[in-house]
C-alpha cells in the first residue's frame, strides 16, 4: 500500500454511524472522517467528509440535519449494515432501534452517544464534502469502549475485511478523478427541503 497513505491513516478518527433523512425517507451510513470541530464548549461542533457518491452525501446536502453516533467495540453489526451497502438498495435501518430529534432525524437508540446535527456550513473537497454541523442535542447511551479506527483494524474478521477492502478500493479507483477538482464556487446555502 502506499507509504503516505498508511501514515495518513494515524490521523483516521473513530467510526462513527451517521444518519440522516430527506422528505421521510431515512439513511444511514458509516464514517471515520468524524472530528470534534469547536474548542468552545458552549458552541459544540463537528466535522466530517462524505463522499459524494454516497446517498447519505446528498441527502444531507437537502436536509441539513444528520445524526453522528459514537459506537462502542461490540458494535459490529451496526457498521456491517450500514457501511457496506447502500441505502438505494434498500432500508439499511430496518431492525435497528430508532428514535427521532426534534429537527426529523432519525437517531440509533443503542450507541456510546448520540449527537444530533444541524449543518452550519460544507466546503467543496472534490470527491467529497466537508461538512460541518452544530451539536443541538447529545444523548449518552450505553458505556464501553470506543471503536476506533485502530481497534476497527485490528479486530475485523477476515471475511469481513476482505469485503471492506474491495469496497475501498472499489471506491477510491471511482473517487480518483473528482477528487482533483475541487470547487471553491461550490456553496451550501441552507437546506433545501424538510427531513
Ligand atoms: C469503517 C468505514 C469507514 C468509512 N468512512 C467513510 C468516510 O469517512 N466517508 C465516506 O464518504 N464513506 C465512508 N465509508 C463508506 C460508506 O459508509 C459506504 O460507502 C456506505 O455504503 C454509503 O452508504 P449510502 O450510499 O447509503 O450513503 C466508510 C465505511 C466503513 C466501513
């Protein structure tokens, strides 16, 4: 693998599940992008990059609301189903305990906490976007240890990891291009339509 890009990976965050709806339609998916993004406890806030080839980017993109959830290390099955597939082929969050904030988005009920988002702003980044989202509710769940990305790596089963491997390289010989072509010009303005 590429020598910078293993480096780069010591700066990888936890995974994190992430959710959004669009016009009651809901999704989720996975991210380890995720980064605390206020020194100001009174102003709590986030960051991440979302591809966008993924729905959840554009869904997001209408909406401005989305769920961020830290998950605990026996937490693998939420990351299979959400992070492997997409939500067009189907309701990845059938079966999973939910409850909804009161912007409309849905929030897993099991998780280390819940924070529910409203998007302040979003930079182009090329194949992605960096999306940045005001804290306006936190709900801790169960404790335990956080999955980090490290833990994520070094605990995946095999079969597992074969697929999240293809999956990423999959993604990145489709992201490559776009990824050059950032586009200053490329404003969020608000949502677009309800959750
Ligand atoms: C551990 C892990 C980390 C991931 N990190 C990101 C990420 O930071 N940004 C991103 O766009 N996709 C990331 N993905 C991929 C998305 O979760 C995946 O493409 C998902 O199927 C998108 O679903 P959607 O099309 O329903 O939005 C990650 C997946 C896994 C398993």
């Amino acid at each position: 693998m590429d020598p910078l890009y293993l480096m780069l990976r010591n700066l990888t965050s936890p995974v994190v599940a992430i959710t959004t709806s669009l016009e009651g339609r809901r999704n989720a998916m996975i991210v380890n992008s995720a980064q605390r993004a206020s020194l100001v406890p009174t102003v709590p806030r986030v960051s991440m990059y979302i591809s966008k080839t993924n729905l959840t980017h554009d869904m997001i993109w209408r909406s401005g609301v989305f769920g961020m959830h830290l998950l605990r290390t026996d937490q693998w099955d939420v990351i299979w189903r959400l992070g492997l597939r997409s939500g067009r082929d189907g309701d990845k969050l059938a079966g999973l305990e939910l409850r909804t904030g009161a912007s409309g988005c849905p929030l897993l009920a099991d998780a280390l906490v819940a924070l529910e988002c409203r998007v302040v702003n979003a930079m182009d980044a090329g194949a992605a976007t960096f999306y940045l989202g005001e804290v306006v509710e936190a709900v801790p769940g169960a404790p335990g240890p956080v999955m980090t990305s490290d833990y994520f790596r070094t605990h995946m089963p095999p079969d597992r990891k074969a697929q999240y491997e293809a999956n990423l390289a999959r993604a990145q010989a489709q992201l490559e291009q776009l990824a050059r072509r950032v586009d200053p010009a490329r404003r969020w303005t608000g949502p677009t339509s309800h959750p």
